[in-house]
C-alpha cells in the first residue's frame, strides 16, 4: 500500500495535468480580474454566449443548448424531473425507441459528475432513486472516435475557428494471461489514481483474469477525472470541419463560444465532418482541453488559457456594442446558488 501510495504521489506531481486546479487556475484568475477591471464588470463573460446561463460558465443547461441543434446531429434525449416514476420514464423512453444501454446525465453537471452508463432496468431504477436534480437520459452513441472541439467567432464575422481540438483516448487494460483485473489496474499510472472507484463499479471483478492480449474497458464516460486520456488533435483541424461547425453554431443563437463534445465513426469520418453526433454543447466554462495532453507543458497550457479569456473578453466587448448586458449581480448570485445547491 505503501508502494502504491508513493507511485500516485510520483504520478500527481511529475504531471501536471493532475494538479489541483487552484494552482492552474491561479494566474488565470488574476487575468480575469484585470479584464473585469477593464471591462467595468465582473460578469462581462455571459455576454460571450448571451442566451447562455452566464455565457455557460456555471450552472447552464446542456438540454437548453442541445434543443437547438438539429436532431440529425445529436443523441435521442430526453429530460426529466427528480423523483420521476419509473414506469413514466419507460413510456417516454418507448416512445423515443429509446433502448439500453442509456447514458443517464445531471442537466447542470459538469465534469464528469453524475454521469452513468445503464445497462439494466435495474440500474436506471436505482439513477432514478438517487438523482436529485434535473437530469437527461440520452441514447448511447456506440462511436469509437470522440473528441471535444472548441470553436468561437467572433461576433459579426462569417465564420470562426478552431483553436483547440482533443481526442479522448478511453481507459483500458490488457490482459496478460496471469494477472488480475485489480493487478492490471494497479500496475497503470492513470487507472491507478482511480482505482477504489474503477474497482467498486458493477462489472468490474477485482480478481478476474484476462487472456493475454484482450482489452477490457474500464470507464465508458470520456471525462479527464475518470481517467480518460486527453491527446493533443489538433493537427486534424481543416476546413470541412470549420464549416461544419460555423453551419453548427448558427443553430444556436448567439453562440460564439464554446466547445462541443462530439461522437463519430472513425476518425477519417469526423475529418470530413461525416456522422458527427453532439452530446453537449459547452460554453465560457469549456477549456480548450489539448493542453492536457500528457506531453503539453503547464506554461504552455497557461499561456492558452490566459488567449482564451482574451478571446472572451474580446467577443463580449463586441456583443456590449450591439446591445447585449452583463448579468446583473441578482442573477449571478441566483444561479451560483443553484450551482452550489446540486453539487
């Protein structure tokens, strides 16, 4: 225990895309003071994204931005209530031809946080139990190419870029024909981090033993914090993608910045912007998630951030121009709140 112990301290340290975010965040905040001091406001980013809560820094609904994206591009969803019956879940989901496995989802999380893969009607019955707050049930998009795009325009301008593009790189493990699940897990820097977590959920025997050369996925949800490996794309940006997303983003109105997590067939496919299915849309709170790529630098990813709030403070001085407001302080603290109370 000792060993393992000493192992994930070497990993945290030595690689900072597992630091903790104050620390990455640090100089960032101290920008954004400067910027709010410049712009008069400290709000002046939810007017990035206008008819986003907060421009989507905090406490946005990913069903609000989704509604607006053509049915075409994006999951069977649908969005429910806490404390809704089971047997009116089943019926709505019959009448979607919604099918397990489901992806179950808060409509204001972020990060990963209550984000589950059912397979059973047992396991959506227990979500149902233990779900406090809005949330969606979406069809499970069984693409093995996803990626995160971040993209912005600037406003009155035809068409934007793409700055930031991640591949998500899912955790596994291989077999080697003598070694145990746990062994494997425990043996793998990123899945070590996580190991109490990968080794309490439904489907994962500690003791079992793989054929060698068989993989085993170990979580489906393709979020940093759940061991998901985050791997510099942007070398796959082109123009068919850019015009995929300037169309994209017309739908929704007012958007001009933003990242959207996406699913595809393969990677040639989402080149050519070919089956492309959105599963959320992402606002001001979106980084552009390639400088976790465990190569980046951390000056490098800071550098990055502190363009990308320049970004935003650019957009939002242009939307102040042709009318739009910053949040009041009323409406700020409101929906902080609301953020705070569903954590």
């Amino acid at each position: 225990m000792r060993r393992r112990n000493r192992s994930t301290l070497y990993t945290k340290l030595f690689h900072w895309e597992y630091w903790p975010t104050w620390i990455i965040y640090f100089p960032v905040f101290l920008y954004y003071l400067l910027l709010s001091l410049k712009a008069r406001n400290f709000f002046f980013f939810s007017m990035a994204n206008p008819e986003m809560e907060m421009g989507g820094l905090y406490n946005c609904s990913k069903n609000k931005q989704l509604k607006k994206i053509p049915s075409a591009f994006k999951p069977r969803t649908l969005y429910l209530k806490p404390n809704t019956q089971l047997q009116e879940v089943l019926i709505r989901l019959s009448s979607l031809n919604l099918n397990f496995p489901l992806i179950a989802k808060p409509d204001r999380g972020e990060r990963g946080v209550g984000v589950s893969l059912l397979h059973s009607y047992k396991q959506l019955k227990k979500y149902l139990h233990q779900t406090r707050v809005d949330f969606l049930i979406q069809e499970y998009i069984d693409s093995p190419f996803e990626a995160g795009v971040f993209y912005y325009r600037i406003p009155g301008q035809s068409t934007g870029t793409i700055p930031s593009l991640v591949v998500k790189s899912f955790l596994t493990i291989r077999g080697d024909g003598y070694s145990t699940v746990k062994e494997l897990i425990l043996q793998k820097p990123r899945a070590r981090l996580i190991a109490t977590k990968l080794l309490a959920q439904e489907g994962i025997n500690p003791d079992e033993i793989l054929p060698g050369g068989i993989e085993k996925l170990l979580e489906p949800i393709g979020n940093h914090n759940r061991g998901t490996k985050f791997m510099d794309g942007n070398h796959l940006c082109n123009e068919d993608l850019i015009y995929f997303f300037d169309a994209l983003s017309y739908h929704i109105p007012n958007f001009y910045y933003g990242r959207f997590d996406l699913k595809a067939a393969s990677e040639e496919d989402f080149k050519k912007g070919w089956g492309i299915k959105i599963l959320e849309v992402n606002g001001v709170n979106a980084e552009p998630a390639h400088i976790y790529d465990p190569n980046a630098k951390f000056w490098k990813g800071v550098r990055t951030l502190l363009h990308h709030w320049k970004v935003i403070y650019a957009i939002s001085m242009e939307n102040k121009e042709r009318g739009f407001k910053p949040a009041s302080f009323g409406a700020a603290w409101r929906h902080f709140k609301e953020w705070k109370n569903q954590k």
